[in-house]
C-alpha cells in the first residue's frame, strides 16, 4: 500500500561527544520542556524558541548523557556556558524536515511545532537544536541560555486528565516509559480506550525482540476524551474536534495519519513520566506513522492493526528505515554519497558501520534476492513458513529507502517492508536491542 516516505529511521551509532559525568552534578530530577518551532521551505529553514515548562519528574536516561546512538535529522544539546562542555544530548527527526522532500515545501514556506523534554539544568546552560539535511549537513542551528532561576519557565504538572499503567516493567530510571495517547475516543468511549490499549502492549510484545524486552517498558495509557469520535478526513470533508488534531491526508497522502500539534500532544501529557509517544486513534482505517525520537501514530481497529502498530513503532523508537520502494518520491532521501544514519539502510558508502559484521562468509554484494513465495498469493502453512524463513537470512539486497538503485537493505522481507511477514530481520531486531540497552543499562 502506497504511503508518503517517512524521513524516520537510523544506524548504530556510538559517539562520545563529552566527559562522563553524574546526573546529579548537573541536573535536578525535574523535566525541562522546550517548545519550538521550525519553519521555512526546501530552500531555507529557522529555528524559533517558544517555551519553556518545567514538570516535576524526568524519565529519561541519568547515565551516557552525552552519548548519540543514532545521528537522526537533529540534535538537541545542552552545554556548560562558559567551558562548552557537553552536558546532554538528544537526538531526533521532524515531521517538518519530511515535509522539505515534498513538491509543496518548492512553492510555499510552512511552519511546524516541535517539543523536546531533557533534564532540568542546576545552574544556566545553553541549549543548540541543530537541523540537518539528507547529506548530514547543517540546514539551521539556534542556540540560546536558559537559566533555570528565570520567572517565566512556566511550571506544570497533573493536568487532571486520568491516567493508567497498562504494564509496568519497573521504575522510572530502569525502564523506557511509552505514553498512549487517546485520540478520537469519546469521554463514553473510554473503556474501549483502555481495552484498545491493552491490545497495543499485547501486539507489541507478541514477537521478538520485544518479547524478551518486556521487563524494560512502562506502558501507561492517557485517558484524554475528544468531543468527537475518529479522527479528521479531509478527504471526505470530515472535519472532527479531537485532542491530538491528528488527520488523514498529511502532504495530500490519503492514508498518512499524522498530527502536526506537538505542543498540544505535550499539553496533555504534564503530569504523566514518558519517553516515547504512541497516539492511538479510534478509527477502523487503515493509516499511521512514525517519526525517530517524536511520534507514533497508529489507528486502533483496522485489521492489520498489529502490524502497523509495530512496523511504525519501529520508526519512531528504534529509527528504524522503511525497506520498500516505489521510485516516486519527489526528492531522493537517500543521496549515493551519504551512508543513512538508520541502521537497517545503506548506501554502501560506510557499510562497515552496518551490518557487515553479520554479513554470513561469502555473500556478494549486492546479494541476488531467491526465489520465495509471492506475499501478496499466499495459499498455503508451508508458503507462509518459507516467506518468515526468508525475512531471517541476512544479505544486502537492492531496494530500500523508497529507492529502487542505490539504497540496500539486510533481508528480502522484514516487518520494515510488507506486513505480511511476522518478525523484524535479525538486523532490524540487534537494533531494536542496542537502543533498549542504550536507554535502560547503567
């Protein structure tokens, strides 16, 4: 099924950028949000500052502060004013640089939200978001001071919207805490929010890698009633009051379902500790998305509801890449000189960096793809076994990246390319692995 190319995956990526240091030297156990927002075309970007909150939990990482796993889109980091120690880093994707590889980012200059939460700083810091493009380049950089003594961080917290763990793991410190964010559900619907919830922990953990990660999540789900059930269809001139804002039809693509009100989303969530965001939209059709380090958007009831969730939590926890290709896109992400940043694409240019390692002893490269059964004529058990046998036998095949030529993946079928199959490749899942390992070890 054909969707907009989402600019949302990446590679195992381990750089030190500062000394090690104590959470507690430099932070307080507070969470500081910082609103921004991006604008311009495919010619020209800026960075504006907002807001910024203060909340009193944070449930991010307190060790490898200044560590990037994955290089992503951009960066947001906060240093020591007068010595430019690096203190934290957080790196992320945006719905606005996706929206720069599109026809329409050549006739007009838009403006997006964005929000960003890190530790809330003992003594003033400056804080740069840096923004890059598909050759690693800087496109906009905007650093400013932020002195947590200033009478205008507003503070907030329990916004009186219900709440409910639908599985906990362990603590906050030990664990990558997943919020649910009702979309579309009625204040009368709320029982099928938390039924619908329960069904995202259950497919989410049904296969591996996550099966075996279970104990490093907390799943609450955030219990915010819409006035109107489903979300909006422009298409079908549907336009419906929700708490998200989510839409089908975003970059005039019927089926991407995507939400562009990120300071709203953060609105909702103030009294709740997450990480990582999963919208859950109460509708019986199929759409959603996934964007690295900021949302995961999914429908609840389409049929192939399992799959989707799974192959866009994909993107926006692990980075992971889409691995099909239709040659349409109206600018090439994936440019031959640079190696992607998200760990299951390459362009060979750094392929080492990839998975070359395992990589089985005598595999060309490019790999020529076998002889598998055909997804979309799937008859029998038997067909269905050798299709899931294939997505576990690791190559570099062409085609990945919305690219036909000059973009490789590891595997010929993974939950990354076509729902049909059932498990990530042993690429994508080592990546889903070393992310985990990267919030939660110490």
């Amino acid at each position: 099924m054909k969707r907009i190319p989402f600019v949302l995956t990446a590679f195992w990526l381990m750089l030190t950028t500062g000394a090690a240091q104590q959470f507690d030297d430099v932070f307080e156990d507070r969470t500081l949000r910082l609103d921004y927002v991006f604008a311009g075309d495919n010619r020209s970007q800026n960075i504006y500052f907002e807001q910024a909150y203060v909340t009193p939990q944070w449930a991010g990482r307190k060790s490898r502060l200044t560590e990037m796993f994955l290089r992503g889109n951009g960066q947001i980091s906060v240093k020591e004013p007068a010595t430019g120690r690096l203190l934290y880093v957080h790196t992320f994707s945006t719905l606005f640089q996706e929206w720069q590889a599109t026809e329409e980012a050549t006739k007009v200059k838009k403006a997006f939200q964005a929000s960003y939460n890190v530790p809330m700083p003992k003594q003033p810091v400056d804080i740069t978001v840096t923004l890059t493009d598909f050759h690693d380049k800087v496109l906009a950089e905007l650093t400013h001071t932020v002195d947590p003594a200033d009478m205008l961080i507003r503070p907030i917290g329990d916004n009186g919207i219900p709440y409910r763990y639908i599985w906990k793991g362990g603590s906050l410190t030990d664990c990558i805490d997943l919020a649910i964010v009702a979309e579309g559900y009625t204040e009368a619907q709320m029982d099928k929010f938390y039924t619908d919830c329960q069904r995202v922990v259950d497919a989410l953990f049904a296969h591996e890698p996550f099966t075996s990660l279970k104990q490093r999540f907390n799943v609450v789900g955030v219990a915010c009633p819409s006035a109107d059930s489903g979300p909006s269809i422009p298409h079908q001139q549907q336009w419906r009051r929700t708490v998200a804002g989510t839409h089908y039809d975003t970059f005039y693509s019927a089926r991407y379902l995507m939400s562009e009100s990120m300071h709203h989303i953060y609105d909702l969530l103030s009294g709740v500790p997450f990480e990582h965001i999963i919208v859950l939209v109460n509708s019986e059709t199929y759409g959603g998305g996934g964007i690295y380090n900021q949302l995961t958007v999914s429908t609840s009831d389409h049929p192939t509801f399992k799959q989707v969730l799974v192959h866009e939590f994909g993107h926006g926890y692990a980075g992971l890449g889409d691995e099909y290709f239709y040659d349409d896109g109206y600018e090439t992400m994936y440019p031959a000189d640079t190696e992607p940043w998200e760990p299951n694409l390459t362009t060979l240019v750094d392929f080492d960096s990839k998975w070359a390692d395992m990589l089985p002893e005598g595999t060309p490269v490019p790999t020529p793809p076998a002889k598998i059964p055909d997804f979309k004529n799937i008859k029998t058990e038997k067909e269905r076994r050798l299709l899931n046998e294939a997505t576990q036998k690791i190559g570099v095949f062409e085609g990945g990246g919305y690219q036909s030529k000059g973009v490789f993946r590891p595997s010929q079928e993974c939950r990354m390319k076509i729902n049909e199959v059932e498990d990530f490749c042993p690429v994508c899942t080592r990546a889903i692995r070393r992310i985990t390992d990267f919030y939660t070890s110490h």
